[in-house]
C-alpha cells in the first residue's frame, strides 16, 4: 500500500473534509460586541491597575529591604573598625 498520497487525492479529501460555513448572525453581533467593548474601555483598565500597583509595591518593598541591608552592612563595618582600635588601645595599655 502506498503511503504517499497524490496531490489531487490530497486536494479531494481536503475539499470533503473542509466545507466553508457561514458564521451565524448571534456569533457575528457578540464578535462585533466585544471588539466594541475592549476597543471602548480606554487604556486602563482595573486590572492594569492593580498590577501596576502591586509591581510598585513590592518595588518599594525590596527597596527598603536593600536599603536595610546596607545601612546594617556600614553599621556592622563601623561596629568592626571601633573594636579593632578598642582591641588596639587596649592591648597598648596592657603592654
């Protein structure tokens, strides 16, 4: 049996199989309806909002985490330089 088909053979199964239909006059007013509706509704929407909202949340939220970071980091490194020169003066003294 020959697996291949014939490109006319192929042109009549597809003609069979694809018969073009008419949409519907309800599938055409309910396109026509939300194309109108998104097209209406402006460029923001009340999801766009909250995302845009949320992003700026947690953007300031991490940005308050670094900042947080980094003022502990210089602290911390203050904290380090003050006990070397205690360490230092100390053992100065006990010398």
């Amino acid at each position: 049996m020959d697996a291949s088909l014939s490109k006319k053979r192929l042109e009549e199964l597809l003609s069979d199989i694809l018969v073009p239909v008419e949409p519907s006059v309800q599938f055409i007013r309910r396109l026509r309806a939300r194309l109108v509706t998104y097209h209406g509704r402006g460029p923001l929407s009340s999801w766009m909002v909250i995302v845009v909202i949320a992003t700026v949340f947690l953007l300031a939220v991490t940005s308050i985490g670094l900042i947080i970071r980094i003022f502990l980091g210089w602290v911390s490194l203050i904290g380090l330089i003050a006990n070397r020169r205690r360490m230092k003066s100390e053992a100065r003294v006990a010398t």
